[in-house]
C-alpha cells in the first residue's frame, strides 16, 4: 500500500480499504465509530483537504464517513502475507490484516481484556502505525511477546504499557505508566519509529508520534535510526533470542498459523512408563475449562531424571496425604522435558474447592525461582497440542487449553499460599512472559463458588463433589479400600 497514493485520492475516484477499517464520524482517532469497513470494501472518495483522511462513502451501502488515507488502495490488490525475519524492514506495509491479526491474538488467553478489548488494542496498532508507514504486524507481535498476547501486569489498566517501556527484569516499577490505551499503542509505535528513523528525517505523519513517545522516555542518540531492520531491535531488550522470537511471533500473527515449539515437541514420559497407579477418588475431571499452575515448594527438576525423582516423591506424599496418586496432571523440568503425571480422565487435587475442570500443571521449584526458556516452550507446546494425538492417549484433554482460563494457584480465592512464586508470569501469559506480575491484586482472582453440599476434606484438601457419585464419595472416605488403577497404554510413548 501506498500513503503517497492513498492521501492524494482524488474525489470520485474508487478505492477499496485494505485492511478492516473504521468509518468515523469525523477526522480524529477519538470520534464515534459508524461502521467497519472490512478488508476490500468498495469507496468513492469525497472532495476533502485532509491529507491523512479521507471522506469517503462507501459503494454499496452509501455510508458517509472518514478513514484513515493510509487504509485505502486505489486499485491496489490487498496485502499479502509475508514471514518476518531479521532482514525485514520496520518502514514497510502491513503484512497481514487487522482481521488475521486480532483473531490470532483472541486465540491465547489476554489477561483481564476481553475480546472485544484485544480487537480494539489491534485496531489502534493498525490506525496509529500504517498512516506512519510502520508495519503494525512488527509493532503488535513485540507487544505480544512483551506481554505475554497481553497478559502481563505492565499491559493491564491502568499501566497499558505495551512494551516494556521504561522497565527492566530487575526494574519493572520503573515502567512508564500510560492513561489509555490509546495513550499506550501510540507510545509503543512512536518509540518504534525512533529506532527505525534517523532524527531529523521523519516524514509529517512520524513527527508527533515520535516526540510524544520520547517526551516520555527519551532514547539515547546513537539508537537513533538503528533499526531500519528488525535486527536493530536487538537493542530494545538484553535476550539474546529477542530478534528471534520477534520474528517468530511476527510471522505467526502473519500466517495466521501459532506454532508453539519446533514440530518434534519436548521429551514425553508417562506415567505408566514410571509405574505410577491412581486411586479413582474425586471423580472425573470433566471437560477442561481451567490450567493452574503451581510450584513444588521444593527443588527444582533440572532434567528427567530428577523430573522422575521429584515425580515419585509426589507420588508417594500425595498418596500418604489421601490423594490417591500425583495431585498434577503434568510436570514440566528445567529442561523443557514433559511428565504425564495423573490421566486427564482423573480429577486433580491441586487446588481447594476447584478441582474439577481444572488441570494442573505444575513445575518444581521455590520461592525465588523463575522458570527458564525450556519450560516456558514446553507451556506453550502442551496448552497448543494436548488435546491432539502429538500426546499420550491416557493424557491428552478433550478441549484447547489455550482456550482454557489460565491463573497461578493463589489466584484462587480461599486458597491461602505463595505457590507458583515467580512461575506465575509464566503460566498466565501461557509462555511468553518474561516477568512475574508485581502483585497479586494487579492480576485479579478467581471467584471461589460456594462450597457443594457433598464436598469434604480430603487431606489438606477440600473437594468438591462434581461428577462424583454417591458411592465414590463414600469409598474415598477409605482410600485404602480403593483399588489403584494404572494408566492405559499408549506404545507411542510409554517406551520412555
């Protein structure tokens, strides 16, 4: 797309949006919205003397509005999807759509937005970078990674810092704070800018983006015009994978497709491989609708084989405290390495009172520790790929967990604990985070239903009676009197 031809559209002249776009009822980013236009919708451009917007009407329905200049093509075919790597420049037209992008964002959890919320944070992207001529596909794919798909405190209200700006991993109180969204996206695309432009040479539709985004944090001079390609961004965070990841997340938002780790997935051992049985005590899980995330409270796993040994302690603490097997679903180690842990037929005993639909999920480790790079892939591979057969049949999930509701164990209200410590990050971005949320209030807490009528004490904790019968309640008062099942088989795996 052209801004050269788009803010000289003569009037009478026919041009089509090419991207979904926003008719407003005057020239400013703040005036009520009457339609959107999607990609490829037919206008007849209005006599106007605006430069970056055009008073249109659109052909089929004779709606009368403006839009963006930058956002109509005269004639010209619509964006094409394009990957993104380190070689591509910042300057440069959208390489997908705001419809391709918002429906990959709405894909992984985002925090406390709503859907609606990410659909419109995508569209302030796309109306703030395009009439600059930056690729908003570069800007909202470092938001995402930033983050965590808009997940992490920094991005909530009423911080809405979409990119770390101001703030470090030993800093994060240093973050700057914006008052709006909106505040926050041109922020993020003006600071943008300033790496991608050289001081002096910004065109008109650059200027005020990048002076408002340096009055408030200023960019040292020799970062100036640094990043004419993504590779200059290198500079924007200290990861060494930062370019990589970028690119990555860009050319998934791009391709519409999410990839979470390379096609052959973390390591897998199950639990029948480690001769794990379980007693059928709480009922079944139920479909999946929530991942909790938890900590050990104890050593860290720095590869299978310890995974292995932390896993058997498990087994054996949780069974002596009535929980009839391993209380989590799945282990993640150090080294990314997957352990299958209690079937997802099977309740959990992970979390008083929200037990059922609830898998857990749960990576060793105390106070202090953070999760690494290995882990935080394995997150994403398995939210993306449990329900399919790239599992074990005995632990694979009937529903997406990237669709399910992700929180930290003392999220849960009436759950009195520290657990998952600094994991937390990890877990609600679904493994992109790279900080834990300052404060529990900052992130919210899941509202606790009323204790059921048949609930009880299960050891430390307090069950509820879903998809249990009356009979089942009644033998897992007596756990010694239930037999423990082990898992089916799957020789795909269970090799291990």
């Amino acid at each position: 797309m052209s801004a050269t031809l788009t803010s000289t559209l003569a009037a009478g002249t026919v041009a089509q949006t090419n991207v979904d776009a926003n008719l407003r009822e005057a020239p400013d980013l703040h005036a009520r919205v009457l339609a959107v236009l999607p990609r490829g919708t037919a206008v007849r451009a209005e006599p106007s003397s605006l430069a970056a917007w055009r008073k249109v009407s659109a052909i089929t329905t004779g709606q009368r509005g403006y839009v963006f200049a930058a956002l109509l093509d005269p004639g010209a075919p619509p964006v094409t999807n394009q990957a993104v790597t380190a070689q591509s420049p910042l300057i440069a037209p959208a390489r997908g759509t705001l419809a391709e992008v918002q429906d990959a964002l709405n894909s992984r959890q985002h925090g406390l937005y709503s859907a609606q919320d990410i659909r419109f944070i995508a569209r302030v992207y796309f109306e703030s970078a395009v009439p600059a001529g930056l690729d908003p596909v570069i800007a909202i794919a470092q938001a995402r990674l930033e983050t965590g798909n808009f997940s992490s405190v920094l991005s909530q209200a009423p911080i809405h810092n979409f990119a770390g700006i101001g703030a470090d991993d030993s800093a994060p109180q240093n973050a700057r704070k914006f008052p709006t969204v909106i505040a926050g996206v041109r922020a993020h695309v003006g600071r943008l800018l300033a790496y991608a432009v050289a001081a002096g040479a910004e065109k008109s539709a650059q200027k005020t983006l990048v002076q408002d985004a340096l009055a408030a944090k200023a960019l040292p001079s020799h970062l100036r015009g640094s990043a004419a390609q993504v590779s200059g961004l290198s500079a924007w965070a200290s990861a060494p994978t930062y370019v990589d990841d970028l690119c990555r997340v860009a050319s998934q938002l791009a391709d519409r497709v999410d990839p979470q780790t390379p096609p052959a997935g973390p390591r897998i051992i199950t639990a029948r491989s480690l001769g794990l049985s379980f007693q059928v005590l709480f009922g079944e899980l139920g479909r999946e609708t929530y991942v909790t995330g938890h900590y050990s409270a104890g050593t860290r796993a720095r590869n299978a084989d310890e995974g292995r040994d932390r896993v058997l302690g498990f087994q054996d603490d949780h069974r002596n405290k009535g929980y009839g097997g391993v209380a989590y679903h799945y282990v993640i180690c150090d080294d990314g390495t997957l352990i299958c842990a209690r079937p997802t037929l099977y309740k959990g005993a992970h979390t008083k009172l929200h037990n059922t639909s609830n898998i857990g999920v749960n990576m060793p480790g105390d106070l202090g520790d953070r999760p690494t790079a290995a882990q935080a892939a394995t997150l994403r591979w398995l939210l993306a790929n449990a329900h399919t057969d790239r599992m074990p049949a005995p632990h694979r999930t009937d529903a997406d967990l990237r669709l399910a509701e992700r929180s930290g164990h003392r999220q849960w209200r009436d759950n009195n604990t520290d657990c998952p410590g600094d994991f937390l990050g990890v877990f609600l971005s679904g493994g992109e985070a790279r900080l834990a949320p300052a404060h529990d209030d900052d992130v919210g807490f899941l509202e606790a239903a009323a204790q059921p009528d048949n609930g009880r004490w299960q050891g430390e904790i307090y069950v509820d009676g879903e998809f249990l019968s009356k009979q089942e309640a009644a033998d897992a008062r007596q756990p010694s009197s239930v037999e423990a099942v082990v898992p089916p088989a799957d020789p795909r795996f269970d090799s291990d």
